[in-house]
C-alpha cells in the first residue's frame, strides 16, 4: 500500500513535518520504525518517546490514522516521516522570509523602510528584473537604482498600470516617472480589453512587487510612490530563496506569453 491519496495518513505526516522540530521528527519516526502494527502498546511508546505536548499530539495523531491503515507498516510510515521531516528541513534551510513595514514600529516588527529594501533588491539583481507597481511618481531613488541596474545590463521589465487600462482609476500613466530610464528598458502593461468586468466596475492592476534573479521576491503594498516609499503605513515581505521567488518570475513571464501582459513603448 502506499500513502499516494490517502489523505487522512497523508494530512498527519504533513502537519507533524511543519510543526515539530527535525531532531524530533527523527526521533519519532524511528519509534514507528520498531513497531509493526498500530497497538495499545505501540501507540504508548511512540507517544511517549519525546516528552513535549506538542509531539505527543503529534504522535498520537500518526498512531490513529496508522490504526485505520492495517497494511501499512511501521517502518513504511516512518519512511514517510522522515522524507517530509527532510523535505521541510531543505525549504527551511534554503529560504528566507523578512518583515518589511513602513510606519509606526513595534517590538515585534521594527522599521525597515519600504524605499531602501527595494532598492537594496534592484541593486541584487544580476541578471533579470521584474518591478510590478499600479501607481508611480517621485521615486528618484528607485529611478536611479533601475538605471544602475540596466547599466549593469540587467534585464529590466517594469509592469505599471496606465491611465487608458485602468478606465479613470489612474490619473496618469505610472510609465511617467520612468521617462529618463535607458531605451532598453522593458514596459508592460494589462490591457483593458484582457480585463474581467462584473457589477459594472473594472478590475485594477493592483499587484506590486520586485523580483531580481528568480531568487528575492519583494512583495509589498506599497505603490512605488514618495508618500508609499516613506511616509505611510505599509507591509511587505521579502523572500529569499526557495521557489517563490522563481514562481513569481515565471508567472509574470508567462503572462507575456500569453498576451495577458502587452509591451509598450
């Protein structure tokens, strides 16, 4: 039997792999090992083997579907603990997600200025850079970390909202504070014409966000705007590694290639 669509088993072995530690996840997965079958007396050693509430929940979780699973085997279930115990170990390990906020600052989440991150991000790039954003003005500092980066000959793709696709919601096209970047300078906008349109109103192009490499994704609410860069309250997360970052990038290339994403000049 395999473990290939059985929710149940397979929804236990997923919440234990992102909620207990790996050295415990090891260590449990070895206690399943010994046993062949789901008994009273398995279960009380394999809740037992590390004394935290939290891995006996966790245990006692695997033991009862276990029970209702009896050609699985021990040592099957523990081979599948211990893949996704790696499996959330290698994720853990290769990626990073921060906090980026702009505004009033806490304990928990000091300042870290949306202008600077962002910037910090466009100066990364090596090779590739996609910067989404529905509004933009006065942004001299991140108009000239752009140019940096296409000096560098990075591959700059902006995607910005424009005054005709946004049916008023704009007042001017977000292209505008852009004007003095290199020709080489990539532009793209969704045309109102690939829009849904439900209840009389008309959808925005509302994403905002930085990815350079395929490997830091900077996703944020803020516009690329003065007032959002430094001034108001704004959330963001900067993801480092990992595969986020390349689905992001890949998602916006894919939209060019469909056509949901025109080029502009």
């Amino acid at each position: 039997m395999t473990l290939v669509g059985d929710d149940d088993v397979a929804l236990a072995i997923r919440r234990a792999a992102t909620e207990l530690p790996t050295n415990q996840l090891h260590k449990l997965a070895s206690a399943l090992a010994a046993h062949e079958s789901p008994t009273a007396l398995t279960r009380h050693a394999v809740v037992n083997t590390v004394p935290t509430a939290i891995f006996r929940h966790h245990a006692a979780a695997l033991c009862t579907v276990w029970a209702g699973e009896e050609a699985l085997s021990g040592r099957s279930l523990a081979l599948a603990v211990r893949v996704a115990a790696d499996a959330v170990a290698d994720t853990r390990g290769e990626q990073q997600v921060s906090v980026v906020w702009t505004g009033p600052s806490s304990y928990e989440v000091p300042v870290r200025a949306t202008s600077a991150v962002l910037t910090d991000v466009i100066a990364e790039a090596r090779h590739e850079l996609i910067v989404v954003s529905f509004a933009a003005y006065k942004v001299a500092d991140v108009v000239e970390a752009l140019r940096s980066a296409a000096d560098r000959n990075v591959t700059v793709r902006l995607v910005l909202e424009s005054v005709a696709d946004s049916k008023g919601k704009l007042t001017h096209d977000a292209k505008l504070a852009f004007d003095t970047l290199p020709d080489g300078v990539e532009f793209y906008v969704w045309p109102a014409g690939r829009r849904a349109i439900s209840g009389g109103g008309h959808a925005a192009m509302h994403a905002k966000c930085a990815v350079a490499d395929g490997r830091i994704a900077f996703v944020t609410s803020a516009n690329l705007t003065g007032a959002a860069m430094t001034e108001n309250m704004e959330l963001g997360l900067v993801v480092r590694g990992g595969d986020v970052p390349r689905r992001i990038a890949a998602h916006f290339k894919a939209l060019v290639a469909s056509g949901d994403l025109q080029a502009v000049t």
